[in-house]
C-alpha cells in the first residue's frame, strides 16, 4: 500500500507523456508523426488506461479504510518563505482520479473513430492528453497555489480544444469567449487564495481551514475581509462550473468536436469548480454568508439552465443547458451543506452525461454526410427523427442516459437527485419548490430532445434543400422563422439533381401540398408530416461503427449501476469509510433507513419527473394526418392566450433569458463606448491642450517674426505708434 501511494503522482504524468513527444513530433517531424498517427492513439488509450488501472486500485484503498496519503517536496525556500509541492490522496482525490480516467478513457477511445477523418488528428490527440494531465494534477493538488497552477492549464486545454476548428469564426469566437469570462473568475480566484495566504499563512487544505477557525474564534481576523477574501476564491468555481451570471460560455463551447464536449462536461472543466468548493468546504463551512450565497447561486443556474433549455433546436446546445442546470444542483447541495450528496450527484450526472453528449457525437456522425458538415444541420434536431430505427444502440443507450437525467428510477442519478430534493426540503422549503420544478422541467426537455432525435420519421428528407415536402411545426416548437416550411415541388426542375434521375415527385406531391396546408390552418400548432415519397429516393443514417459503440455500452453499464451506492439497503449494510463519509458525514439531516420510507420520500421526485415526460410526449409526439376532423376544434380565444404564452415561453429559453444580448448591450457595447469617450477626451483634453499651447507658440512666434523686418525706419513709425496709443488710453482714462 505504501508503494502504492509512493509513486501515485505517475496518475497524472502517463497521459502527459502521451501529449509531449505527440505535440513535438508533430512540430519537428509533422509528416513521420502523422504516418503513425493511429499508433500515438494506441499509445495515448494504454497509458490513460494504465492511470485508470492506478486510480482504481487507490480507491479500493481508500475505500477499504487506507489512510490519507500526503506527499510534499520543497520548491521555493527563504528565510520566510517556503513553497512546498506534492500531492495529496484522500477519499475526494480517489473518486475524482476514477472519474477522471474512466470517462477519459472512454472518449479516447470514441475519438479514435470520430476524429479518423480529420486532418488534424494527431495535433487533437496532443491536446486531449495533456487536458487529462491538467485535471488529473488538479485532482492530486495538496494545496491552493498547486490548484491554481493546474486550473490555468485545464482552461488552457479548453481554449485549445473549444476553439480546436478555429478556421470556424464561431469556433474561434467561442474559445474566446470562454477564455474571457474565465478569467474573470479566475481573477477572483487568484485574489482570494493571496488574501487567505495573508491571513493564515499557508496554501495547504487542512491549516487554511483550521487556522481560519482558530482565528474566528478568538476574533482574529476581520469578518468583511474574510467573507470578501471567500468570495473572490468562490468567483472561480463560478466561472469553471458555468454558474450564474457567469455561465455564457458553456453553450458556446459546443463548437469544438464532440468528444471534448464529453469530456468539459462530465470529467474536467466544469467538474473543476465543483471539486473546487468541495476541497474548500470546511473554509466555506466556516462562512455562513457564503455558504447561503453558494446555495442561492446553486438554485438560480438550476432553474436557470433548466428553463433555457427547453427550447433548443441544437442538440449539443441543449445537452449544454442540462449541464447547467445539474451543476446548479450539486452547488445548491453544496451551500446546504449537503456535501456527499453533491459529490454522489457529480459521479452520476458524469457518467450519464458523458453517455448523452457520446450518443449526440453518433448521431452528428451519422447526420453529416446526409446534410453535409456543417454543425448548423448536422447538430439540428428539426431535421432529426426517426434515428432509432437507424441507430438502435445509440438509441438505446441515449435513452438511458435520457431516464437517468430525468431521474426515473432505478437509473444513476434518480438516487442523488433523490437526495438533493430531500436535503433542499429540509433546509427550505423554497430550494425544494426550486429544485422539484427543475426536475419536472428537467425530464420535460430530456424527453424532448430524445423524442425529436429518434422517434417518428426521419424529417430531413422531407425538410430538405428540393423544397419538395410541406412540412408543418408550431411556433413553440422552432419559432417564427420555421413555424411553416410551406414549400411546393416544381417537378421540371427536379430531374437532374442529386437525388437521381427516377424523380418520385410529381404533381400529385403538388397537390398534396395544398391539402397540407388547408390542414396546417384547421389545425395550426400541430406538427404535420407526411411520408409519402418512396424510401429508395432517399438517403438514411446508419449505425456508428464499433469504436464508437463501445464507450457508449460501457457508459451504459455505469449509468445503470453506479447510482445504486446511494440505495438505502447498500447504505446501512455496507462498513466502507468512504460510503460512510459521504452518506452519513456530519449532517444534520435524517436520510430514510427503509425501502418504504425512501419511495414515500420519492413520489414527489418521480411524479414530477413522470408529469414532465408526459408533457413532452403530448406536445412532441410524432403525429400523422390520417382525416381532417382527427382533431377537436379549439376556442379561438383560448388558444390565442396559449399561443402568447407559449410564444413568451420560447422566446425567452430559445434567446438564453437574453442574458448574452444584455451583456452584448452593457460589457461589449457599453466599454466599447467608454473606450471610445475616453480616446475623444485623451485626444482633445489630455492631448489637445498641450498640443493647443505648441500650436499657439508657434503661432505668435511666427507673428513675431513677420513683424521685424529689419528697417529701422518701421522699428521707430511702431514704437512712436504705440506711444501714442498708450497715450491716449491713459488720457481718456483718467479725464
């Protein structure tokens, strides 16, 4: 065991010596290293596979009751100053090193095949390696400043691989925008580890906090500066974890490749901040204003994320606010003082999160060579449908991560949404009101985008670029701007084009167009589709191949049982420490200790989440036009009042609570217009009088120099003249 832990610090250095020898040979032999690029990805999956293999035997430690393992060597030494490195293993620092490297591993070996095709293959595998590294080195930190130097580098990682496509303005725009609202949480950050240093002293963990209670209790220590000191520590998990106000760049990171999407919102830059105020909860503990700030800050981005999400036409958008909106539950569990749970829920949403933006990558797979590569259409869930029949593992495998986010039993994260609902509730009842709504909300827009994604017909060959379909959708579902896609077929115009010679379109499809669109005014808000063209005329997606499979059926498997460490038979029956500590810890709250009073606490949970799932079948079941009068009529005035509702509904989820259009309007216009009042008054004030003083000089100089032209004559005819002058003045003055 001692071994073990001795040469633990090798977790984070196996993928770094992937991603070094990668990025030089791809800089000083790019033609040699691209020749075997498939085996620098061999290379790559072993030795991340290797640090998996590691963190599982560290925690089977820990869990068996191993002692924590602290491990430092001097750096930086004066007479009174002493930096110590090292690396640190306790319960939180062996379930983050599992984390890490399984879903890291996983999107490895998914990349492998998505990423085949890209020219700059090798160059991404560089960057995933070495954003492996960076979180596993954050992961085994002992103190803040170590925290801080990794955290640096895994925003580094993201701004590689967010703006990875940066030929793409909006890859490039993206990166960008996510590296600058991290740095003003990083700011924070930085600020409030060099107050805490002033203050105690040290950047390790374990004497930061204990010498921050010593100092409250003996009142040591300035109550403002401290809480201001906390505050600006808690700015950067804000940022790293997307939580509100800074939360406008996770939707916008969807730029880059699939896999690193995975991998930002399961295992490494949004788990960053989380584990962040998990490592510093005693400091937080100590705060009580803080802790209430974490908590409230928790429940507005779950609410937040959960409200912006139900009307996203972007697949991976939509998955971006679900992240959101479940980091906000693990930050709410975190201000309540509910520390294993939000831990318990971070392990379930990865694995099951890891699994949904996996399967979305297969679906985008499988969509671009029918709608060409261009994330606008390839990642659209309007020209989706059906995929099931196409893609039965995926869509299998994304309904189950689907039933786990939605928190339907017996799926990974029911047990610690569960929890998360119950602890909120005992705390207050306005973070359980918060937090039942978003569960509801929740499985209403998880079952959204599954229901559009891979049931009913497959809808982009009959919304396609031929306009030879009438396809109908209400407002609520797309907006204004494709609530009717009234497109008629010009069959002359069709025999040439990509779909062959044998054109199936005639002016029967004319004719039913018009049919089509008398229905669309009986039954407005409905969606319509029609398939009546033959199937042979068109293209159709197909399952992803077995590399890409694989991590999705063994994501699977985790989302299916790695919930049940939270089940109450497992609870009272298991001895480990570290289930001990999480479940039990040093709560207040009473947990249920019984099959029947753990489902009574979990009705109001699962009902929620069953009425959110039935509302989403309501609305966005795939509906067939099979008689003109299939459909009741509706008062003309209530449905007026719904459609306004439902249009307010849309407009704000589908323009991000225009968050991001303030922002444009206050940060990016408003110090655009400050910059440029400031330039006017540097040029015409701070520059101007100096430079009006110059040109004044020179003007009367050169008045001067006319005036003396050298006669003596004229010297005298002047002086005699203002003699004269000053004559009179005088005399008129003093007559």
């Amino acid at each position: 065991m001692e071994f073990l832990y001795k040469y633990a610090r090798i977790v984070p250095f196996l993928p770094f010596s992937a991603s070094v020898p990668i990025g030089l040979g791809s800089l000083f032999f790019p033609g040699a290293t691209k020749s075997v690029r498939r085996t620098w990805a061999l290379i790559s999956i072993f030795l991340l596979s290797v640090a998996m293999f590691l963190s599982f035997n560290l925690f089977l430690q820990q869990i068996t009751g191993g002692p924590i393992y602290r491990y430092f060597w001097s750096w930086v030494i004066n007479n009174q100053f002493s930096l110590e490195l090292g690396y640190l293993i306790d319960p939180l620092t062996s379930i983050m090193l599992v984390l890490v490297t399984t879903v890291g591993t996983m999107v490895m070996i998914y990349s492998d095949n998505y990423m085949s095709h890209d020219k700059t293959y090798v160059r991404f595998f560089a960057y995933l390696n070495f954003f492996n590294a960076s979180m596993l080195g954050l992961v085994i930190s002992p103190n803040l400043l170590q925290i801080y130097l990794f955290w640096e580098l895994v925003g580094m990682c993201s701004y590689l691989l967010i703006g990875f496509w940066f030929t793409r303005p909006s890859a490039a725009n993206a990166c960008q925008k996510a590296f600058i609202t991290n740095r003003a949480g990083d700011f924070g950050l930085l600020l409030g580890i060099l107050g805490f240093y002033w203050v105690t002293g040290s950047f390790e963990f374990q004497y930061l906090s204990e010498k921050l209670n010593e100092l409250i209790a003996v009142d040591g220590v300035g109550s403002f500066f401290v809480t201001s000191c906390a505050f600006m520590l808690f700015l950067g998990p804000v940022a790293k974890s997307a939580q509100f106000p800074l939360h406008v760049w996770l939707p916008d990171a969807m730029e880059g490749p699939t896999p690193i999407s995975a991998l930002i919102h399961a295992a490494t830059m949004v788990a960053a901040g989380i584990f962040l105020v998990a490592r510093l909860f005693p400091l937080f503990k100590a705060l009580p204003l803080i802790m209430y700030l974490i908590s409230w800050i928790g429940g507005i981005t779950a609410l937040l994320g959960a409200t912006m999400a139900l009307a996203q036409k972007d697949l991976k958008r939509g998955l971006a606010y679900s992240t959101m909106s479940q980091l906000g539950y693990m930050m709410l569990a975190l201000g309540i003082d509910s520390y294993p749970i939000a831990l318990f829920h971070l392990i379930t949403h990865a694995y099951s999160k890891a699994l949904l933006f996996l399967g979305s990558g297969s679906v985008i797979h499988s969509m671009e060579p029918i709608v060409g590569y261009c994330p606008g259409k390839s990642q659209n869930m309007a020209l989706m449908g059906g995929l099931r029949k196409y893609m039965p593992i995926t869509g299998m495998t994304f309904l189950l991560g689907t039933l786990s986010l939605s928190g339907i039993p017996p799926f990974a994260c029911f047990w610690s949404k569960d929890q998360i609902l119950s602890d909120s509730k005992s705390y207050s009842p306005i973070f359980w009101g918060i937090t039942w709504f978003t569960a509801g909300l929740t499985a209403f827009y998880m079952f959204r985008m599954y229901l559009l994604t891979f049931e009913g017909d497959f809808r982009v060959n009959l919304v396609n670029s031929y306009n030879n379909h009438i396809t109908l959708y209400s407002t609520s579902m797309w907006g204004e701007e494709e609530s009717r896609i009234l497109s008629r077929t010009r069959a002359d115009s069709m025999s040439n084009q990509i779909i062959g010679r044998n054109n199936p379109f005639s002016k029967e499809a004319f004719q039913i167009s018009n049919k089509m669109e008398g229905l669309y005014k009986k039954n407005r808000g409905l969606v319509v589709t029609y398939p009546f063209f033959h199937k042979g005329s068109f293209a159709y997606p197909k399952e992803s191949g077995n590399a890409m499979l694989f991590p999705l059926v063994v994501l699977g498997i985790f989302t299916l049982f790695v919930g049940l460490i939270g089940v109450p038979f497992f609870r009272s029956g298991m001895s480990y420490d570290i289930l001990s500590q999480w479940f039990t810890s040093s709560m207040t709250k009473k947990h249920p200790e019984n099959w029947a009073e753990f489902f009574i606490d979990a009705i109001p949970s699962v009902g929620i989440a069953f009425l959110g799932i039935l509302m989403a079948y309501i609305l966005y079941r795939p509906i067939y036009f099979l008689s003109q009068d299939v459909y009741p009529k509706t008062n003309p005035h209530t449905k007026i009042i719904m459609d306004q509702s439902i249009n307010i509904l849309y407009n704000w989820s589908y323009y991000r609570a225009y968050i991001d259009i303030y922002y444009d309007i206050i940060l990016i216009k408003g110090i655009r217009g400050l910059a440029e009042t400031s330039h006017s008054f540097d040029q015409w004030a701070i520059d101007g009088i100096p430079n009006g003083v110059g040109f004044l000089g020179l003007f009367v100089g050169e008045g001067m120099r006319c005036l003396g032209g050298g006669r003596i004559s004229s010297y005298i005819f002047l002086s005699l003249f203002c003699i004269l002058i000053s004559i009179l003045i005088y005399y008129y003055s003093f007559s």
